[in-house]
C-alpha cells in the first residue's frame, strides 16, 4: 500500500441541508493516496450525499473538499471528472437506445479529427468484459440488457475512463459471488496501480475483505474512522446503528426455523411446463415447473442474467406466457394480466423498484395508495379520500422506519435504501397471498434487512407464500424452506432446506448437474 | 422525355425542402428537444433570404440570411425551453405563430406589399452551373436548383456524423439521459442548444429554397404546412437518420404525384391532388407503427 504525504482527499467541515433533513453535519474526513475507504452506514445515514459532493453532482452548504491539498471548486460531474474522479451511483444512469460500447466510451471517446475509433474502443471494452468474465454482447442497447448487466455496464465505465479516484456506492448489490469475488480483485488491483476508492456497502464481509480503513457515519455524522484490521465486523455494527449492541441481534443472526406442520400445506402455486419467450437478451423461459405451498419460502437463486427477471415478470403477469400452465389456490392464472392476479394475491417486487414498482416524483401517500385506490377505504364514489390516505401513508413510514419528512414528499427525495423500504411495505401491507420478491434486501442496511426478513417469516405465518430471487445464496441459505437454481432459463434442480448445499446449489449456478 | 424519369425529377424537387427541415429537426430532437417550429424557422427563413438577397443583390447572401434567421428562430425556442424551462410544444407553437405574423408585418414595412414580395434574383440552377458554356442539350437538369444536390450532400452528412462522430455520439446521449450525460461530463444545455441552432440552420435553409431557389419571391405563410409535413417524416422514420430520409422521399413523391396527376388528369379537380400527400402521411401514420423508439428523453430538461 503505497501512502504519500497529504491526503489525497479531505472533507473539511461539509455540511448539507436538504430542507429541514441534515443530509451531512460537519464531516471532517481524510482519505489517503492508494487506499480503499469504505464507508458504512444505515439507509439515510448520508453516505451518498457526501460521495455526490466528491463528485459535483451536490453543493455543500458549508465546508470545502480538497483535492491533493488545493480546494475542489465544482460545479457539476464535468469538474470532477477532469479532477479525475469518477462515480458508479446507485441509482444508474445510462442511455437504453445507446449501445453498451457507446455507453462506456461516452465522454472520453478515442478519436481521429472527430471519428470515433470504434475498433480501438470494440477492443478495449471487450479486454475489460473478459477480465470481468462478464457476458455482455457490447452491441446490444443497454436498455435491453436485464438490470443487473446494466450496473456491470457501468462498472467497465468508470474502469474505461481510468479515474484516479473512484467513488463506488453500492457496487456489488447485483453481482452474484463469483464475480463479487473478481471485482474485488479488480479494486485490490486498482489500489496496488496507487488508485484511491471511496467505497459505499452493506455486506460487512466485502467492506472487510479489502477497505484498508472504515469510516461510519450516522444521522449525518462520522461517528469514527477505523482501521478495519483493528477493528470487527460486530464493532461496525455497533457504530452504525448507535447503540451498545445490534438493535435486533435475533434477527440478524436468527435463521429460518419453521414450525413442523402436522399435515403437508395445500399447493397454493403450481407451476407446469412454463415458457416464456424473450424480451430482450435474457434467455427464454423454457419449460419451468414447480409449486409452492400456503406458507412456504421459496428461493431462486441463479447468476445474474440467467432469466430470473423474466420468470418475475411472467409469474407476475407483466409478461405473456407462451405455453405451460399456472395454477393458483385452485384457479387456472395463465391468461390472466397483472391486474387480476393483484387481486388474486400476488405481489411482486421489482428488481429496479425505481422503474417499475414507485412513481419517483409524485408524494409518498400516493404510491402507497397505488393498487388500492379501489378500496372503500382510501375512496368514495371515485374521489379520493385523502385524508386517509395521507394517514395510511404516514403509519406505513413510521413502522418501517423510513427516513421521509412527510407523506407528502416524494420518492425522488429518499435515498435508495429508503426507496426500496417503501416499495416493500407497500407490498407487505397488502398482505398478499404469494410475494415475488427480487432483490428484496438490495440497498437495506442490517437493520433494515433484518426487519424485512422478521417481515417475511411473518407473513409466511400467516400463510402468504413467497419466492425469493436474490443473487445472494447466503440470503437464500437463511431464509428459504426451499431454494431452485435458474440456469439459462431452465430450473436446474430444487433442493428442501434440510438437505440445503453450498456445494451442490453453487455447481447448479454454473450449470453443472448430477 | 421519359415521365417517369420527369416524376424522379420532381420528387427530389419535392422533397428538398422537407429533407433540410426534417433533418434539422431530425438533429434536434435527437439531442432530446422537441422541435415543432420547423414551420416557423422555415418561414423565417424563407423570407430573410428573399429580404438579403434583395437587400445585398447576391442570392448566396440571401441564403446566408435564411440560414442565420432559422438559426435565430431556433435559439429563440432553444433559450425558452432549455434556459427558461418552457413547455416545449408551447414554445414551438409560440415560434410558428411569431414566424408567422413577424414575416407577414416585415413584408409589409419594408416593401410596403401585401402578399407577395417583390421579384428578387434566385439561386443558379444545375443546368447553368453544368452547361455554363453550352446550351443544354436535352435540358435534363432544367429547372433544378443547385440546393437540391447541396440538400442531399447535407443530409448524408448529417446521417454520417450522426453515426461515426463523437459528436453525434454525445448529441445522441442527451437526447437518451440528460441525466446520464450530464453524469458522464457533458454540457447538456450547450449540446443541446448547439443542436437546435444546427437544425434551425437547416430548416431555415429548407425554407430559403421556397424562396430563391424554388421561386424567387416571398409569399405570406408560403411554408403551407411543410414544417409539420418535415416532423411528421421525421416521427415515421422512427428518429433514424435512414428512416427520416425514406419518409421525406416518400412524402416528396406523393406531392411530386400529386402535381404530376393534376397537370394530366384535368377532369379532376386540382384540390383533390393537393390533398395526397397530407392523406398519405395521415394514412401511413395511422398504420405504421415502428419497433424503434422515440429518443428515450425527449422533452425532458433535467
């Protein structure tokens, strides 16, 4: 770890308001040359605030940044990219009609009197897709690309651009563990080049196995800055939530336990020869049958890209199957749309709740009343009672403990973490008969994550069904009854917890079967 | 002369007008501003290429006045959508309608007409340009203007920036995330506006033809709904500089047929002609619907 004289980064009294909501108070932080920083916190605790003001997309109020000593001046992410910093957001951003190459090359493309060399670009984006082992057609529209190949997309952005300083907020939240394991190395690599990564993650494990020293923040604060070889996961923890101790440890660390019951639960989803054609570059469906009992946890685990969001959306209704058959509590679903099937009982979470599941600029009380607008109870001869509405919507917020002001402001004003708790309490507070969760804990911190998966052993208590896609088998492991493996569009197997396999689950992800 | 080889003729004569104003608002709308003052800058720019070049004597200087007045058009909605954050159809409207009475009032107090302006000198046709010392033989060329080719050899230049430049690159990128653009180190509003001042270029020189390279005199609202014709070819091209191309010769012949019909067919009446390329386009838009996409951000200031 090469370390030279002055930080190469350092936060100097930064303080930003957003209205009456303290994003950052006061931070004082120093980043050296060479090191990977990671920064830790709950949802809301305004470790994206503080990389977006690294990176010109905000304005501190009060404070400076210093940049190898000199105060930054930026205006906007131009300024910072020609400091050399670059930043993967949480959030993407990118152009669905462009081409993946054209997304990558954007902004430093290599030219001739204004000729993009596309062949130049062709062969350095494919050098960097190999290292990665991503399989990525380079052509494709990124808008056709399934979500978790976008995020890849961006990761070779920042890679093709060589920033000096790399600002990283929740890369890995999509990658599946063979390649978290190959990014690591990426930026382990990156910092023995001397370059400098400010690192965003929840997954301690990640943040242990290469930050060199850890800040957390809280509420806005840095509450210390640790160098993570003296330090233990348990002691972030700790920092992180405030307390002397983890608020709901049981939960954290409790798996699931499900009571033996004296009969075999009644089917409540079966699933028969499904086909699905494709939208896009993910793989067809081809011929998925299982079912799913009253009650029952149900994980699909698989690597990314291997048809997951597809079978979502086909279970779902948002996509048309193209053969096979779905039963549910009894009735044939198969030809019914999405509309039907939410007030059959099936929910689904969406990947990218952003996209499909909450409507960013409009108030909070408004997606949640979104798909019970029919109720008695939020309507009255077709005009909306808002006042109890509002007052649905400021219950859900303060149960879930989602850091919004008010019901009135809207999702575009939540950090990520928080997004994806609103878009999950309004699926639970619908108390659906099957949950289609994918990436349920995507953008949660332990605390959140724990109470969502107490969440979810609830309602399966209460005999709501629910399939789990996660790209995290350590989730899967904890949390299902059941765990199938998706393998290009085919479910490689299914295995009963009792007999669960890191082993065997881990061959099916690659496609070996016996 | 062959007629069919008459009819090609006509149909690039056609289509030179809409070609200009679809491809400039081809480029706008790609950079994700909506444009649809084509009408306006056309009009803007036929009649200040009438008024250069009876002020200067030189139809080049004429077209360079229609060019630099559709590129004012274009700044005028530009700096009201992107600057001032406007409706971007209200501004566009507002664009037509200003085009519309400012020429009419101009025409008036600086020649002191209603109607129709004075007689001014056009641009040189092919003919000319190609036979300068023999007489044309056949006249195969008669009655071209030397626009037309520039037009053609304009529009590809466009499809190919579009597709190989960095330029054309980043333009694209505004129109698909400004957000992301903007993420990615560019200016949005400066590629923006650049953007629309190009295409209002273009467009005022689509309407320059109208007047010295068409004819060589200004008639009030002499545009007659071309620039909605150049948008609607530029939406059934599906935003594809190739598409956009096709659909501008497609509406040029329905007109140049039109034209060509009602010299021949005179027991119809003339009005029915008129009306077939604006059926046409009805009846194509109604009917087709592409797979590609309009630019993902159109309209959207970020």
């Amino acid at each position: 770890m090469a370390i030279s004289g002055a930080p190469v980064v350092e936060f100097r009294n930064i303080s930003k308001r957003f209205g009456s909501f303290h994003a950052n108070r006061n931070i004082n932080l120093c980043v050296d040359q060479g090191e990977i920083h990671a920064i830790s916190g709950e949802n809301g605790a305004g470790k994206t605030t503080l990389m977006n003001m690294l990176f010109g997309r905000v304005m501190p109020d009060a404070g400076s940044v210093l940049l190898r000593g000199k105060p930054l001046r930026m205006r906007n992410p131009r300024d910072a990219i020609r400091a050399g910093i670059g930043m993967v957001p949480q959030e993407l951003l990118y152009f669905p009609q462009l081409s993946v190459l054209e997304n990558i090359i954007l902004g430093s493309e290599p030219s001739r009197a204004g000729i993009i060399g596309r062949r130049a670009a062709e062969k350095e984006v494919l050098c960097l897709r190999d290292a990665f082992g991503f399989q990525i057609d380079p052509s494709l529209p990124a808008g056709e690309l399934p979500f978790a190949a976008r995020r890849q997309v961006e990761l070779m952005r920042m890679l093709y651009r060589r920033a000096e300083i790399l600002i990283l907020d929740e890369p890995t939240s999509s990658l599946g563990p063979g390649e978290v394991e190959k990014f690591l190395d990426v930026l382990r690599s990156f910092r023995a080049g001397g370059r400098t990564i400010l690192f965003i993650s929840h997954r301690l494990d990640e943040v242990f196995a290469v930050a060199d020293k850890i800040t957390v923040l809280r509420r806005g604060s840095i509450v210390r800055t640790l160098e993570s070889k003296k330090t233990s996961k348990s002691e972030i923890a700790r920092l992180m939530v405030g307390g002397d101790e983890i608020s709901c440890p049981n939960a954290v660390t409790e798996d699931r336990n499900r009571p033996a019951a004296a009969s075999e639960p009644p089917p409540l989803l079966e699933v028969e020869g499904l086909c699905v054609e494709s939208a896009g570059a993910e793989p067809l469906i081809k011929c998925i049958s299982f079912s799913i009992a009253v009650g029952e946890i149900f994980g699909l685990a698989g690597v990314v890209g291997n048809g997951q969001r597809l079978l979502a959306r086909a279970l779902s209704g948002r996509e048309k199957a193209s053969g096979g058959k779905m039963t549910f509590g009894g009735a044939d679903i198969t030809r019914l749309g999405i509309d039907a099937r939410l007030r059959a009982g099936i929910s689904r979470l969406s990947e990218n709740p952003a996209e499909e599941a909450l409507l960013p600029d409009r108030p909070l009380w408004e997606n949640f009343l979104l798909g019970r607008q029919r109720e008695s109870k939020f309507q009255k001869s077709g005009i909306i009672r808002k006042g109890e509405a509002v007052q649905f919507a400021s219950d859900l917020i303060s149960e879930n403990g989602i850091a919004a002001q008010s019901p009135l402001d809207p999702p575009a004003s939540l950090s990520g973490g928080n997004r994806q708790k609103a878009a999950l309490a309004r699926l639970f507070a619908g108390s659906p008969k099957l949950a289609i969760l994918e990436q349920p804990s995507r953008g949660l911190d332990l605390h959140a994550s724990a109470g969502m998966r107490d969440k979810i052993f609830e309602l399966s208590r209460q005999g709501t069904a629910v399939i789990v896609f996660s790209y995290d088998l350590d989730e899967l492991l904890s949390l299902c009854d059941r765990i199938a493996v998706i393998y290009r569009g085919r479910l490689m197997g299914t295995i009963e917890r009792s007999l669960f396999s890191r082993d065997l689950l881990g061959r099916w992800m690659v496609g070996i079967s016996s | 002369m062959m007629p069919s080889f008459e009819l090609i003729t006509l149909t690039l004569l056609k289509a030179t007008p809409l070609l200009l104003a679809a491809f400039g608002g081809l480029i706008c709308e790609l950079s994700g501003l909506i444009n649809f003052a084509l009408e306006g800058m056309m009009l803007c720019g036929a009649f200040a290429a009438i008024l250069g070049a009876w002020a200067t004597g030189s139809p080049w200087l004429g077209l360079l006045f229609g060019i630099i007045a559709g590129i004012c058009a274009s700044a005028v909605h530009a700096t009201a959508s992107l600057k001032l954050g406007a409706n971007q159809i209200v501004s566009s409207i507002a664009v037509n309608l200003l085009a519309a009475g400012l020429t009419g009032l101009l025409l008036n107090q600086i020649f002191g007409v209603y109607g129709t302006s004075p007689t001014v000198a056009k641009l040189p046709e092919m003919n000319a340009l190609l036979h300068r010392n023999m007489p044309s033989p056949d006249g195969t060329f008669e009655g071209i203007s030397i626009l037309v080719p520039i037009a053609f050899a304009l529009a590809c230049g466009v499809m190919a920036c579009l597709r190989w430049t960095v330029a054309g690159l980043r333009l694209k990128a505004c129109g698909e995330s400004p957000e992301a653009a903007a993420a990615a180190g560019l200016s949005v509003f400066r590629i923006r506006f650049l953007a629309a001042c190009a295409g209002g270029a273009l467009a005022g020189m689509g309407g320059a033809y109208l007047s010295i390279g068409d004819l060589s005199q200004f008639v009030e609202n002499m545009t007659q709904g071309r620039g909605y014709l150049a948008i609607a070819a530029v939406i059934l091209g599906r935003w594809r500089p190739a598409g956009v191309f096709s659909a501008v010769l497609f509406f040029g012949f329905c007109d140049a047929a039109s034209e060509w019909l009602s010299v021949r067919w005179t027991a119809m009446p003339a009005q029915l002609f008129l009306g077939l390329p604006y059926a046409a386009c009805f009846t194509v838009l109604a009917f087709y619907s592409g797979k590609r996409r309009p630019p993902s951000a159109l309209g959207r200031v970020e």
